[in-house]
C-alpha cells in the first residue's frame, strides 16, 4: 500500500506531543507513533490517537460563505473579500477588533496581530488565553518577570515532590500525567489538591478535597506551617528574592492557621500538615496548576500565592522544581509570544512602551502608521462593551475562536455578537459562532499546513503539511496576506511562505531571535528563550537570576477573598467547570471524531449523592440547572468524586453548554472570568 508518515505536532492540549500522520492517496487517514519526540516518546491520549478523524469530516468549509437575507450563499473569494473590504475600510481603527487563535500557528497569529495594528491601526485584539491563563501570564510576570512555564515537562519526572493544584493533567494533559507517574516511580511523593476526586487524585499519595474558590487560603496556611517549622529555604530567600517580610506579615496570621483554614477550605487539618511537611521536607518539588487556580476573580492573587510558596521552598531555578503552569490549548503559549493580546506586541513588549512602538511601526513599514501606543480590549471587555455601550466596537474579525461555546454566560455573548454590525468568522467548521456571522471564510486545519506552535513548556515545534484543504478552503496566512494586500497593504505582507513569516518574528522578538526552521527542524526542537542562532534553548527558566531587572523575584502579600458569587438561599451550591479526556475546548474538533464522540457522547452535572438524596434526584435523570445567567437541562451524574455543596460540569457540549450558567465576573488585573465558582440551583423536571 502507498502510504506517506508525515511527523506533526498535536492540535489539541499544550503538551506538544508529536505523532506521524498517516497519508493515502492524498488524504490523512490515521495516525502513527513517532517514538523520537521527548515530550511523548510515541505515546499519545485518546485526543491524539484519533486527531485525523475530524481532518476529513463532511462538514468542513469549503466555500466562503455570505449572509444573505439571514442565510448564508456560497461566494467566490473575491466577493467574500470585496465585501469585507468594502466594510473594513468604513470603520475606525477603535471600531474594529480582532481576536487571534490559540488553535493556529505562530506564523497566524502574528500576522492577525500584524492586520489589526498594522492595517486597520486598532489597539483591540485578543483571544481566548484571556479565558485560560491571562493570570499565568500577569501573575508570574509580577512575581519572576516572566509569564510562561518555568521548567520542561520532561523535568517533573525529577521532581521528589509534585503538588497539583487544580488541573486534572490525567484528563487534560494526560502525557504531562505520564511524567508525574515517573517521578512516583522514582520516589516522588504526590500531593494533590482539587474540589474532585478526578483521575489524577487516583494517583496521588495525599488527596485534598477542597471548595471550589479557597486556594490562597490554602497556600497561605501551608506557607505558615512551612514557617513555623523552618523548612523555608532562607539562602534562597536572601539572596534570590524580596520583600519576605511583608509575605509573612500576612500568612502568619491566626486567619491562616491549619484550624482556619480547614474551616474555610474543608481540607482536615491533618492533611494540610502532611502535605506542608512533604512540601517543605522533600526537595526538588515541583508545582502544576491549570485553569483549577486561574479562572477566578482572584486568577492573579491565586498564581501570586503558588509563586510564593515555590520561592519559599527554594523550588525555582533547578531540575525537577519549577512554577508549571500547564496551557490548555495547543499553542496558546504561541499565541501569546505573538502578541495576540491587547497589551503587548511579540515577546511580551509592551504597546504602550514608546521604544518597542517605534520598533514596530519601524520594522512593518506601513506608510500610515500603526495603532496608538495605547492598551486595547481584552476578549472579556469587548463583549461587555458591545453589549453596554453600542456603537463604540462595530466590526470583529475573528480567526479560529468559538466564544459562543468558551465564553462564560453565553447569552450574554449572543446578545455581544449580535450588537455587531459586521462579523467575520474563518474557520474549519460552521461553529455556533460562525452561525452569527456576516461572512465566514473557510480555513485550513492543522494537517494542512507547515508552521509552528509553542507547546506549554515553551518549545516551538514545526507543524507538516500532509494534505491540501478541502474544496477552496486556504490556509490562515494567506487569507490574512490576501485581505491585507486587498486593504492596499500588500507591501507589508510579502511572504511567500510561513518560513518567511518565521523569520520576521524571530527579527522583531529577542525570546525566539535564535531560532530558524532549521534548528527547529529536529526532535527536539528549540526552548525559548533563544536569543542567538548559536543558543541551545532555555529548557529552565531563573537558574542563576529572575526576569526582573534587578534579577530578584518579589514575593507578594496576599489575602484570601470568597469568588464574586457564593451560594444563598436561591442558589445554593457552588458550580465549577472543566474539561474531560475525551473531548476538547468547545467540540467543534472531537465532536466530529466518530470515535471520540461515540466515548462520551453528551455532558452532564456531577452531583455529591448526598445533595442528589435531598434534592430527590436519581443518576442520569435529566436536571435542569439554573444561575442568575440562564438555564440548561442536563443529566445527573450521581457520584462521590465530588464533594457535598459543589458540582461540576464539563464545558463540551452545545446541548448542555455550562458556559449559560457560568459567571463574566472578572479578575480585575487578568480580565479572566470565573468559571471555576458560581452559585447554581439544580431541581428535577417535572412534567407540565
Ligand atoms: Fe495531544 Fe495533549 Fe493528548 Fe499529547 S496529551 S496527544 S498533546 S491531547
């Protein structure tokens, strides 16, 4: 049989595993290990194992598609672009906003960043990092003067101590659980601290179950008792870092005692101190969080806490230790490190910084300028914008995103999108957010082009081209290169292909200048930060100094506050969200995987069978959940894996989308929402 291996990188979770594409006749038809990667070493999840099975579904776009009379028609390229043309030159720069992908390659993402500052000069671009880890990225900036993942994945099978906090890395980034598994085969003790008992609990030697939304108390009164103990690492803490005094002004209060905290955070006392006396007794030890820390109203004060407790551990700057926030999607770290954010331009520079400005303005060429040296909107304010002040934003350009499934309160977001007077969505799919578009432009998908994404760890590996898009879809690049040169601007956007896109970034962006797709080209690839081509990558980042002038990392004072919205008389249970093995972000990939979507084929609400007693409620009855935002119905699952007071649903599913119900409050520095604590009610159905 004529059968091709093209080696690729994974378009799900932000590990960045690799695995061959299996290509017949022209068609990606399955996939294969590729045993040299040293993230993975050829294995790979579920997610992996069937990543070509939505490549080919039925329902990709293919023809760009406008809306008329409320249907869409199929269009040639050039009406879709006349149209869009014709509208994007009739709003000004503040009128128009864009939003990025964490789900396309750097290459896209710059170039996005590129056309909305560059082209149509607006200061409003984002995308969906804002709903994941825009605290990661503010929090670790302010304590160690970077906001990315500190040490390699490969590094936590070193560690002698793993502490996971909220993120279910078994189900949501399973081959980083491989590594966890490694380090307890090599002696590690595992603590584990999350409101379920999750696949990752399985593996832990101490599992905490907590309330949902009481992480700072937690780290604080484990810092106290690792104080009080003398187990902090004081050489660490004199010559490495600041402003120890006024942390432990604040974490030795009586408030922040084991017995406080066991009353705020339902952990036993007696578990917080064997985890404090793992933590502060057994060294390296290595800290993973996902969206479990990040997604709350206090996203920032909760990655500030776990970046106290590993500089007081001494836990930074070495194997096997590290701060490791794990990304969600496959390159949402690249879209970052491309400027896709409204506050930065490549490699965190900032917009309103008038050096990295000018650099900019100076390096694109544009004869009329770029955007003001100004901050934008994040993803979160947009909607409340569009929905609170109409007419100010007008027009979106949104590459790759489905905030109609991952944004929190969803009604919220129809009413945003529908304000619009022009959208345009491009996309693989026809998604609930492509539905409420003016235009839709059809995209090629991960097995159809080159480029690269920056996996959590930030190694930037290659994507491979290993077959064509479908019918007259095209690649994201050349849509942006195409719309740009149609906009006048076709000077600024010469390229020929994504290497030359590459090498543009490297030139503006001091963290990837070393890097060319040649280096890049090997299992391994390259870490960022590589400033020079003779620079072998930055797998661990703090070794001898931090990112802040001074090389010092800060040390943060923080209190404990309840989420935005607490459980009442009306509402009485907390309601957090999450993600599950077998499916991805908003399902417009695994829902169209027969074998995916046949494992799980629909969501449902976790119920501790304690409140499902009360409430009267049977396993897999249909429930109708309600919040202050909207209601869905939903099947009840009936388990112990959550505790009593709280429930839990995957984000998933369309059908029964938990965004309806989850709150827009928003953390006041990242703007993430809060997705992990609302107040919810549950009753049984009852026939009309
Ligand atoms: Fe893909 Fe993540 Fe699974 Fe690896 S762990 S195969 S990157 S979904």
């Amino acid at each position: 049989m004529d059968l091709k291996y093209v080696q690729t990188t994974c378009p799900y979770c932000g590990t960045g595993c690799s695995f061959n594409l299996v290509v017949k006749d022209g068609k990606v038809v399955g996939t294969q290990p590729y045993k040299r990667s040293p993230v993975n070493e050829g294995k790979v999840c579920p997610k992996g194992t069937y990543a070509h099975e939505f490549v080919n579904s039925p329902d990709r776009l293919t023809k760009p598609l406008i809306k008329k009379d409320g249907k869409f028609v199929e269009a040639t390229w050039d009406e879709a672009y006349d149209l869009i043309v014709q509208k994007f030159k009739s709003y000004k720069p503040d009128e128009f906003a864009a939003l990025a992908s964490a789900r396309v390659s750097n290459e896209e993402n710059y170039l996005m960043m590129k056309f909305a500052r560059g082209v149509m000069k607006s200061r409003h671009i984002d995308h969906c990092a804002r709903l994941c880890h825009a605290s990661t990225v503010a929090g670790l900036a302010a304590s160690f003067g970077s906001g990315a993942m500190t040490n390699s994945i490969g590094d936590i099978a070193e560690s002698k101590c793993v502490f996971v906090i909220g993120s279910n890395t078994f189900e949501q980034h399973p081959l980083i659980g491989r590594k966890i598994v490694q380090a307890k085969m090599n002696g590690a003790k595992v603590i584990y601290a999350d409101p379920r008992y999750t696949a990752t609990a399985r593996q832990a030697d101490l599992y905490m179950q907590f309330v949902s939304g009481t992480d700072v108390a937690i780290l604080n009164g484990l810092m106290q008792e690792i104080i009080k103990n003398g187990w902090e690492d004081k050489e660490f803490i004199e010559k490495r870092t600041k402003d120890f005094e006024k942390l432990k002004e604040v974490v030795m209060k009586e408030d922040y005692s084991l017995e406080n905290v066991s009353k705020i955070s339902g952990i036993p006392v007696d578990q917080l101190k064997q985890a404090a006396e793992w933590l502060g007794t057994t060294k390296p030890g290595a800290i993973l969080y996902s969206m479990g820390i990040t997604q709350h109203t206090v996203g920032v004060d909760n990655v500030r806490s776990v970046a106290n407790l590993q500089m007081l551990l001494g836990n930074l700057g070495k194997p096997g230790a590290g701060v490791n926030a794990l990304r969600g999607q496959n390159n949402v770290q690249g879209a970052c490190d491309m400027g896709a954010l409204p506050v930065v331009f490549t490699g965190y520079q900032k917009v309103i910084d008038e050096a990295a400005h000018k650099k900019f303005a100076d390096a694109w060429g544009f004869p009329d300028g770029i955007c003001e040296p100004k901050n934008g909107y994040e993803v979160t304010v947009m909607m409340d914008v569009l929905t609170d002040n109409p007419g100010e934003l007008k027009c979106m350009y949104i590459m790759g995103e489905n905030p109609m499934i991952s944004d929190p309160d969803i009604n919220h977001v129809r009413h945003a999108l529908e304000s619009l007077e022009f959208l345009v969505v491009q996309d693989i799919f026809m998604t609930e957010t492509a539905e409420l578009a003016d235009v839709v432009l059809p995209a090629a998908c991960y097995a159809e082009r080159d480029g690269t994404q920056t996996s959590t760890e930030r190694r930037v590996q290659l994507w491979r081209k290993a077959q064509n898009p479908p019918g007259e879809a095209k690649e994201d690049w050349q849509i942006i290169c195409e719309l740009a040169a149609k906009m006048g601007y076709a000077a600024q956007f010469p390229y020929q292909n994504v290497e030359e896109i590459f090498n543009e970034i490297a030139k503006v962006t001091p963290s990837y200048a070393g890097m060319t797709y040649e280096r890049l080209n090997r299992p391994e690839a390259l870490h960022w930060p590589c400033p020079t081509t003779d620079h072998p990558g930055t797998p661990i980042l703090h070794r001898e100094r931090f990112a802040h002038p001074d090389g010092l990392g800060v040390f943060a004072p923080i209190e404990w506050k309840p989420p935005a919205e607490v459980p009442d008389a009306e509402y009485p249970f907390v309601l957090t969200t999450g993600r599950i093995l077998w499916h991805w972000h908003t399902g417009s990939m695994t829902r169209r995987s027969a074998t995916l979507d046949s494992e799980v084929p629909t969501g449902w609400i976790e119920i501790n069978p304690e409140d499902a007693k009360a409430l009267g409620i049977k396993d897999k009855e249909m429930v109708r959940a309600s919040t202050r935002r909207g209601s869905i119905d939903v099947p009840a699952k009936v388990t112990k894996d959550i505790m009593k007071g709280v429930m839990f649903m995957p984000f998933h599913f369309v059908e029964c989308a938990a965004n309806v119900l989850t709150n827009n409050a928003l953390d006041p520095i990242a703007k993430i929402p809060e997705f992990k604590a609302c107040a919810v009610k549950v009753e049984k159905i009852t026939e009309a």
